[in-house]
C-alpha cells in the first residue's frame, strides 16, 4: 500500500469519525437549547461527510450496488463475528459494564443488518419498497414497521423512528 493511499484510509476514518463526533455534539446542543451552535455543528458534520466521500472515491472503494451490498455484508459480519466478540470479553475481563453493554448491543443489531443487506441483495432488481425504522436507544432496524418492543433493547415502539 502507498503511503497516499494509507494517508487517504486515515482521512477517512478521521472525518467519518469527525462527522458522528460532530453530529453527537449537535444532538447535546440543541438539548441545551443552543440551537445555532447545534446547526452549526450539524453543518460541519456534513462538510466533514463531503471530505469522507471525497476519500473514499479515490480509494476506488464506492463500487456497484451488488458489490457495495457484498462488502456490507462481510463487514457487518465480520463485527458480530469477530470483532464484538472479542470486544465484549475485553469489557468482561475489566469488568466495565457500560462498555459491555454498549459492545453487545451493537453485535445484536449488526447482524440484523447484515440479514438486511443479505435479503436486499438477493432481491437486488426486484425494486420491492419498503420502509426501515431505527430504535434510537440501540440502533436496532427493523424492515416494513417498527416493532411494538425493541427485541434488543425493549425500548417500546414510540423510541422508533424511520429512516429517510
């Protein structure tokens, strides 16, 4: 690997993360009530999003829908495989329960998604329409409707929204 490309992976990851980092921040602000920094955070999240795109087209790594549907799949697998498994033992071991909890969640609700993107590739062309709702205590998405209980989190149906 060259070292532009390796500079081009690092921008990435640093203004994907920069954009939830920022976004996260906004959510805090606008709670406060400071509702022009809140906007202006939210704007900054979405320059940050524009440079991540920018990163990841010369990575060649926006390929077709089949493929970037494929490449879904194996990351969303690989984390709820691997890389939450091992992540929830490190919590355990340190006994950090907040961490544990945060860990677990999100290798439930990753292999959720990766049943999701699996099931929209093997519809793939069959343009079928449906809409998605997040639980916004775990990030649980569910397809068609949102469920009267979050089966990861119990959040009751009202914690979900739809996605756009």
């Amino acid at each position: 690997m060259s070292k532009t490309e390796k500079d081009l992976k690092e921008a990435f990851a640093g203004e994907s993360q920069a954009n939830r980092t920022y976004l996260a921040f906004a959510k805090k602000a606008e709670e406060e009530g400071y509702k022009q920094v809140a906007k202006l955070f939210r704007a900054a999240a979405e320059a940050e999003t524009v440079h991540a795109h920018n990163h990841l087209r010369e990575l060649a790594g926006i390929r077709s829908t089949k493929e970037n549907l494929e490449t879904a799949i194996s990351g969303e697998s690989f984390e709820f495989q691997k890389m939450y498994p091992a992540m929830i033992a490190g919590a355990q071991d340190e006994g950090i329960k907040g961490a544990e909890r945060s860990f677990t969640i999100a290798n439930e609700v990753e292999k959720v998604h990766a049943a999701l993107y699996q099931k929209a590739l093997d519809n793939l062309g069959k343009n079928e329409e449906h809409d998605y709702y997040i639980c916004k205590v775990c990030g649980y998405t569910a397809e068609g409707e949102a469920p009267d209980v979050c089966p990861v989190c119990g959040a009751r149906k009202v914690a979900f929204y739809k996605a756009d």
